[in-house]
C-alpha cells in the first residue's frame, strides 16, 4: 500500500461540502488509515471548516476557471496533485471527466466516480456507475446511490461538523456577558436572490424579543454597509448585535452556541444544521433539501424569497422554539 486515497468534491459552496461529509466519513472509513486526502474548491473553505475533521488528513485546492482553456488547466492541476500525493486511489463524487483525465495520466491504479453516462465513465477503473437516468437528481440522491452502488456504509445524513476547541473558548469569551438565550440570524447570501432584505430581519428580531434577549446578525465584512444602519434603528439599544469579523472557525462556533438559527440559504445555515442546532432557512433560487432533522425550511414559492412573510418567518421560530424547547447550548471546548 502506498500512497493517500483522494477524495475529489468539486462543488463550490460550505453547504455542499456539508452534504458531502457522510460520504467522505464513509470513504475514509474503507481504509486502514481512517482518513482521505480531500482535494476541494477553495470557495468551499474546506481547510477551515474541516480543521479538526479526524476522517481528512489533508485539504489541497483545485480552483476551478472560467477562460476558454479551463478544461485543460483543470486536468493539468489535478494531474500535478496525483503526481505529487501518488495515491493508491481517487474517488470523484462528480460526473466530469477532468479528474478522472488527470488521475489515468498520472497513473493512479484506482479511479471511481458518478459515471452518469458521461465521458468520464472512460477514464474510470471501477464502477458500478450511477445510470443516466440520475442527471436530473438532487446531489444528495446521487451520493446515496454512489454510496450504495460502492458498498459504503452510511447510517446517517447528518454532517456532524466537528468543533475546533479554541473557537469554542474565544466565542464564549467574547459574548460571556450576553443574556440568552440566543437566536442568530444568518443575514449573508452569495446572491440577491438568496438573500432576505434587512428590514424583515430587524422586524423578525423586534417580534421576537420575549423569546430571545441577545439576537446575533452573522454575516460578512461585505454585509456591514447594508446591514448596520438597520441593526443601528432598532428600539432595543445593544440587543442587536453586529457579527461581520468572526473568521469561519468561530461563526460555527457562535451558532453551535446559540438556541436556534434563522437565515438565507447559505453556507451558516447549512453549519447550523450541520452544528446540531434548530435552523430555519428562507429558501430562495434552488432551495436546499431539508437533509437534517435540524432543518426546517421555509419557501417563497418560486424560488422568490421576497415572497416570505415576516409573519410566516416569526411564526416558524416561535413554534419551533416552543415545541422543541430551544435553549442555548454549553458545549465542552475540549
């Protein structure tokens, strides 16, 4: 035996890299080691939010291009990363052929991937392969098939997202005088059409006030311009509180913390559900399944998110909240 066995995710955001987890668990757990090299998009942030992940030893970036010359630069990237790791086996939870291309050239003994009918399927040593018939399929069906087809063993959906104990230590720190419990609003979203206008936000936070004393806006440095000024409005001095400056490691941590979770679809709410917390998601363009027991989701319709209430978001917290017994959690940082 020589050589790491790479695990190729190729999407681009946290929260697929979320979806991807169990699957990851599972390839790692078919070797002697226990781990895989994981080889992401660096949009994906996987070094960080894997930091303390035991199943991935190592994350290497293959950034992915835009120019008429993409598909070659792509094939010559991953092909360098398999001449320099020299992995017994590469598994691509993806349909393209790129690395599959790469991975042949550079003569790794093992390739695996979706297949799906598609060029890929040439380069690949061992099937099965997913049928045509799963194009169409939501990726989270596809990596159930994938797992299945491979004899992987997958109990649970759940990520899981493990902790890193010195972002658990630095939240509790920083917020250690704030009442709870607390909800935290993920305000950020990757497009306008994921992202909820502020203002319904602050109506939100202000319906709620008899529920949660500390309400934790998450976001970006690029949400501070818009968000501030509404956040500065509220009636309540200092119960709002602006969170643009938490590097990934402690965003997770303050939502592992916090009573519940309320947010755009994006990267926050998929840690959330991923963190073990209640999390509720105004669903926009290509709404995410609700793939956690923690997840609820609330849908516009039409993929408008515009058209979600401010009556229907406090109305999906406030039940949630009530039935389930929400309350902030003390998590050990070690």
């Amino acid at each position: 035996m020589s050589g790491p066995v790479l695990v190729y995710a190729p999407d681009r955001g946290i929260g697929d890299l979320m979806w991807h987890l169990p699957t990851i668990r599972a390839i790692a757990a078919t070797t002697p080691e226990g781990k895989v090299v994981l080889v992401a998009r660096p949009a994906s942030r996987a070094a960080e939010v894997l930091a303390v992940e035991p199943t991935v030893d190592r994350v290497l970036y293959a950034p992915n291009y835009k120019d008429k010359l993409k598909g070659v630069r792509e094939v010559i990237d991953f092909w360098k990363i398999c001449r320099a790791e020299t992995p017994r086996a590469v598994w691509i939870l993806e349909k393209i052929d790129r690395p599959a291309i790469a991975a042949a050239l550079a003569g790794v003994p093992e390739r695996r991937g979706f297949g799906l009918g598609h060029g890929q399927e040439t380069f690949l040593t061992t099937g099965p392969y997913l049928p045509k018939s799963m194009r169409p399929a939501h990726r989270i069906d596809k990596l159930e098939a994938f797992e299945k087809a491979h004899g992987l063993v997958v109990t649970s959906r759940e990520p899981a997202l493990r902790l890193d104990p010195k972002a658990l230590v630095a939240v509790k720190a920083r917020y250690a005088d704030r009442p709870g419990p607390w909800l935290t609003l993920g305000i950020g979203a990757s497009e306008p059409a994921r992202t909820w206008p502020a203002e319904r936000f602050a109506a939100v936070s202000m319906a709620l006030a008899d529920l949660f004393p500390t309400v934790f806006w998450l976001g970006g440095p690029g949400d501070a311009a818009r968000v501030t000024p509404v956040i500065a409005a509220q009636p309540a001095a200092g119960r709002d509180v602006a969170v643009f400056d938490l590097p990934l490691d402690q965003g997770a941590a303050l939502i592992a913390l916090s009573a519940g979770f309320l947010g755009n679809d994006s990267g926050p709410l998929n840690v959330a559900a991923s963190v073990g917390r209640p999390a509720v998601g105004l669903m926009g363009t290509s709404p995410v399944p609700a793939y956690s027991r923690w997840l609820s989701r609330l849908d516009g319709g039409e993929g408008r998110i515009a058209d979600i209430s401010v009556d229907q978001a406090v109305a999906a917290v406030r039940t949630r909240f009530t039935d389930e017994a929400w309350a902030n959690r003390d998590i050990a940082a070690a």
